[in-house]
C-alpha cells in the first residue's frame, strides 16, 4: 500500500472545507491543516488557546515566541484574525458558533464514536483538552488519523475499545490510505489516497467499508 505522508493527509482534509468555513484545528497532526486553504477560498482557523485566524508555520523572521497554537507550536496570524480568552474561546467552541472540528484519534468506530483522550495501556494521565467540549458543541466532526497503529493493530472498528470522547459524533475520517463518511449503515467510502485499492484498504480495516 502507498499511505499518505502527514502533510499529504492534511492537505486531502483541507480540500472538504468549504469557503467561509471556521475550522477548530485540534493538538497534534490536524495543525498541519492550517498550512493548506484551497486556492479561492476563505477559511478561518480556530485554536482553543485564543486564536481564530491561524496561518501556516511562520518562517525564521517571522517567529513571534507569544504566538503558538493548542499543541504550543509556533504559528502565524492571517489577516483579519482575533485574539480572546479561553472563556470566550471555550464558548465559542461550546455554542454551536464553529463549522467544522479536526481532531486526532486513537480509535473511530462505524457508528460514529470517537476515542481519542485516552487508551487502556498508556502509563501517563490523560488529557481531555477541549475535545469533549469540540464533540458537543460543533456540528461536523472530521477525525484525521493514521488508519492502523504503528504495529498494525486497526484503528478503524466495529466499536471502539478505548473510553470515548463521544459517541456517534463523528463525520468523516480521513486516514493516510482513504477518506470515510459515517452514515447511519456505517463508513462509506468517499476516496481513496492514489495508489491504493478497496480491497488492499479493507484488509487492514475491521470495520466494514462500504461504496
């Protein structure tokens, strides 16, 4: 199989977001998504921190120590972009007042549950960040994700086995081999990344895709 590398995975995520959209963009490889805006469209980027308006990595001159997103990685401002508290940040969150959300996962199951706080094996207290706040007061959930653990292990389930951030929150799922919607019958699958087949794809997947 031919798995999209990081950027490749953000850059194929960045193509869905329509023009005008406000995007959270959670800790981790869905920050990478603020370095891709489809050309002619419009998108403000949102991180829990305080920042709506996140541009892409800043270069050497451009670094600013008191500019970092959620993952305290340095970034840029885009034109028009706003800076506010965790309160007002949290709220907006909260609210219904942002699009689209990307978060990381652990596991994602067909039903739409998202585990992504914590596993059953890791020997460091969790951190629940705002992504439970992200999963009850945003409309569309994207999960971008690597589609198997580094020893091979699926990510993609029936049901999840990890604690869940929420159930039956997510949208879509974009992983390094395919994009998947969630529908009521399970993950339905929208793209393929170049070089790889349906069948090669649903052997390393214990959920079902369907077309």
């Amino acid at each position: 199989m031919k798995p999209l590398d990081e950027n490749g995975m953000a850059a194929r995520l960045a193509q869905d977001i329509p023009d005008g959209a406000y995007v959270n963009l959670g800790i981790g490889l869905p920050n990478r998504v603020a370095h891709f805006v489809p050309e002619g469209r419009e998108v403000m980027y949102h991180t829990e921190n305080g920042l709506l308006g996140v541009g892409p990595m800043p270069q050497a001159e451009q670094e600013d120590p008191e500019l970092i997103n959620a993952s305290k990685k340095l970034i840029t401002m885009v034109p028009g972009a706003s800076l506010f508290d965790h309160t007002l940040s949290f709220a907006m969150m909260r609210g219904n007042h942002l699009s689209i959300a990307v978060l990381g996962a652990y596991q994602v199951a067909e039903n739409g549950d998202l585990a992504n706080w914590a596993t059953l094996e890791q020997n460091f207290p969790p951190a629940v960040g705002g992504a439970m706040d992200l999963v009850a007061g945003v409309p569309q959930i994207y999960a971008l994700m690597r589609h198997n653990s580094r020893d091979g292990t699926p990510k993609v389930l029936k049901r999840c086995t990890y604690p869940l951030t929420g159930a039956g929150v997510l949208t879509r799922v974009y992983t390094d081999l395919c994009v998947l919607e969630v529908t009521p019958e399970g993950f339905k699958l929208i793209d393929l990344a170049e070089g790889n087949s349906l069948e090669e794809v649903q052997a390393v997947t214990e959920a079902r895709i369907l077309t």
